[in-house]
C-alpha cells in the first residue's frame, strides 16, 4: 500500500492520483449538475438515521459549534453519522440552500433538518433531544396464536348466549342449526352464532372439548346446554327461556 484515503473526497483523491502519476497538475473536478448535486444531498442526509454535517469530524472537530453539537449528540448516547463539509464545497454550499439553513453544523434526523447549534443545545438542555433522535416506536409484535384449548376456552365464553352452528342465523346450512335458531328466538334472548364449516379446527376440537359428537351445540355463560334435541325439548317445555337467562 502507498496511499490510503478514507470516503468520498474527489479533491483529495486528485492530489494523491497526481502524486503517485508524477502529474505536475490535474484539472480540477467538474462540478456536479445542480439536479444531481441535489440527488447527491438527498442521499447524504439519509446516509444514517441521525446525520451530522460538520466542520471537521467527531475526533478533531473544527469549529467550537461543530464540537458542542458533538457533546450533545454524545452525551445523548446516540450514534450518528458525520460529513466534513470542509472537505466538499460543492455540497457545503449546495446544502445551505437544500435545507434553507444558512450555518453549520446542521442535524438531520430520518432525512429531515432538526437545525443547527443552538437548537441542538436548547434540546439538551429540555431533555428532549434524546427522544428527538430516537426511531419511531417499533409496531408491537402480534400476539401469538392461543393454543386450540385456550382458544375454544375463551371461545365458549365470548357471548353470554353462543351457537356453534352451520352457517349463520340468518342463512342456516342444516335443518338441525334452522330449528335451534327458530327455538331461540322465539325466546327474545340474545345471542351470536359460531360457524364451524368456516373454521376446521373448531369443528372438529369442539368436539372433543364439549364432548359431544354432533353439531349444533349451545353454550351457556361458557357451559354446554345441549344440541338440537335437548334445545328443541327445553323450548317444547316452556325451559328455554329462563335456561338462557341464568
């Protein structure tokens, strides 16, 4: 190795081709186009979540501003990135009009400009600065499916008054589920309806949880009364009703 240079410094990267070529001169770089000076802004301030542009770097700050922002940043406990607009002037002066901010350092949080010095200072002071520079809060993880016996256990009991049937009240898909919907309204009581042909694990652990083989299957307050025989005899009897008001 006879050379190192460290990010992207085209002056400097001149210097050093010069140098090692035996080159008296290089012509100087062309400058950017204003449209791409601008996209090359754009990348810069989201180079890192927290984005520092500074005179100098955060080891040999070059201006007593520059160094009291990095204070800030690191009595904060937060990682940044930095850009040494000394070592740019195309950017140094492309960003003054990028952000609409006259002076440096200048702070960029998630693209956008928090400001300069005095600002970041005045956030330190409130204590704020530590929660302007945190990530948004991460989107709770969704709970984990319950196991089938937790979830027919909180199933049974979502309603008061609770019909695993075939289908719906209002379009039955058995004769069986039609009569016990009829029974029960025929009591006013209220009540919601479970359909099994949309869900395969509650058709077929349901029965195993209640014991009892066929469907439809009433619960009440999270207890089975009974299918469609027992129903049709309770509300035969004149039962059914106080049975569901219990």
């Amino acid at each position: 190795m006879v050379d190192r240079l460290e990010g992207a410094d085209a002056p400097a990267l001149s210097a050093k081709t010069a140098a090692l070529c035996g080159a008296r001169e290089l012509p100087p770089p062309l400058a950017p186009a204003p449209d791409a000076l601008t996209a090359r802004i754009a990348m810069l301030v989201r180079a890192a979540r927290v984005m520092l542009f500074m005179k100098g770097s955060p080891g040999e700050p070059k201006c007593g501003f520059s160094r009291k922002v990095v204070e800030a940043l690191g009595a904060a406990g937060c990682e940044f990135g930095h850009f040494d607009i000394l070592g740019d002037a195309a950017v140094r002066e492309g960003l003054k009009a990028y952000s609409d901010w006259p002076t440096y350092p200048q702070l960029f949080v998630d693209g956008e400009l928090v400001g300069g010095c005095d600002i970041v200072l005045q956030l330190a002071a409130s204590g704020d600065l530590a929660a302007t520079l945190a990530g948004p809060a991460a989107a709770p993880l969704p709970a984990p499916p319950l196991p089938l016996q937790a979830r027919l256990e909180a199933l049974v009991r979502s309603a008061p008054v609770l019909l695993f049937m075939k289908g719906s009240r209002g379009e039955p898909k058995c004769g069986f589920s039609r009569k016990v919907v009829e029974a029960l309204a025929a009591t006013g009581v209220p009540f919601a309806t479970f359909d099994i042909l949309s869900d395969e694990e509650v058709r077929a652990g349901l029965k195993t949880f209640s014991n009892w083989p066929t469907y439809p299957q009433l619960y009440v307050h999270g207890e089975l009364l009974g299918g469609c025989d027992i129903v049709l005899e309770m509300a035969g009897s004149g039962e059914l009703k106080a049975a569901l008001a219990v």
